[in-house]
C-alpha cells in the first residue's frame, strides 16, 4: 500500500481577524491554483489515491477536493478528525489500515506539526520529524500492514521543487 500525506495548501494568514473561528479559514486563491498544478503533476506521475482522507478544517477539505479533481479516477474524500491538529494517530492507523483492505493508494490531508511528526514515526524515527511546507506531499510504501517504523519514504516533493 501507498499512503500520500499531505500538508494543506496555501491559506489565509493564522490570526487574520476575518477569520475568527481558525477551522473556516480557506486557501488562497493563488493557492488553490498552485496546488492544482502540483497535483496534476502527482497524477501524471501516479499518484492516483481512491480514498482521501482530509483534516475537517476548511483549507484542508479544499486542499483535498482539489487533489480529487485532478484524478484520473474517482476519489472518495472523507472528513477524519484524527487528521485535527488535537487528533490520535493510532485510531488514524486504525482507520486507514481498515481502508488499505479495499484501497493500494490512500491520501491523508492535514496540519504542521502533525504531517510532520506522522511521516516521521511511519518510517521510524519515532523522536524526530520531516519539515513540510505548505502543499508538500510525501509518499510512503509499505509493504505489509500499516506499522509505525515499517513504512519507506519514496519521495517528499515541495511546489518550489516541481518550479511551481
């Protein structure tokens, strides 16, 4: 199984009093734009995940349906809180173990530190983290079941690496 994480796209600024309740702040419009090219260029390299799993924050669920658009298939997106900067990583293994039954690529969308920190522990450096920036993906394989340590990470790709 391929598992995709990624950290949501360009949004508005943290704090920026149009945006009160922080979960309701959007991507940018030149975000949304930039992702998609990035996510284009995913899709033409194979990244093609049939479920996505996205932080029910509002740039997060954006950052997913965009991905979405740009495959070649269909893409079940669904909202899961443990991708919530608050979230529980074993009940995310869990579901995601439980998806990996019916699905060979699965997407997870979500925040910083916790893209980070995950990425990090799935492929064994239980004490450290990998540094996403905005619309960065990685992409992890594993070979049997879904074990923190076990994972391999075959690329970690930025929007400035693909000259987007």
């Amino acid at each position: 199984m391929d598992l995709y994480i990624i950290r949501h796209a360009w949004a508005g600024h943290f704090g920026d009093p149009q945006w009160p309740d922080d979960s309701k702040r959007p991507l940018t419009e030149k975000g949304k734009k930039r992702f998609a090219v990035m996510a284009d260029i995913l899709v033409e390299r194979g990244v093609e995940p049939t479920i996505i799993a996205a932080s029910p924050m509002l740039r997060c669920r954006q950052t997913a349906d965009i991905l979405a658009d740009q495959l070649t298939g269909r893409a079940e997106v669904v909202e899961q809180e443990d991708l919530l900067p608050e979230g529980n990583i074993e009940s995310l293994l869990e579901w995601t173990s439980e998806q990996a039954r019916r699905h060979e690529q699965i997407a997870w969308v979500g925040h910083c530190p916790q893209v980070n920190e995950y990425t990090a522990l799935l492929i064994g450096l239980s004490d450290g983290a990998i540094r996403f920036s905005k619309g960065a993906a990685a992409a992890i394989g594993f070979e049997e079941g879904l074990t923190p340590g076990e994972g391999e990470l075959l690329w970690l790709v930025t929007a400035k690496m693909l000259g987007i």
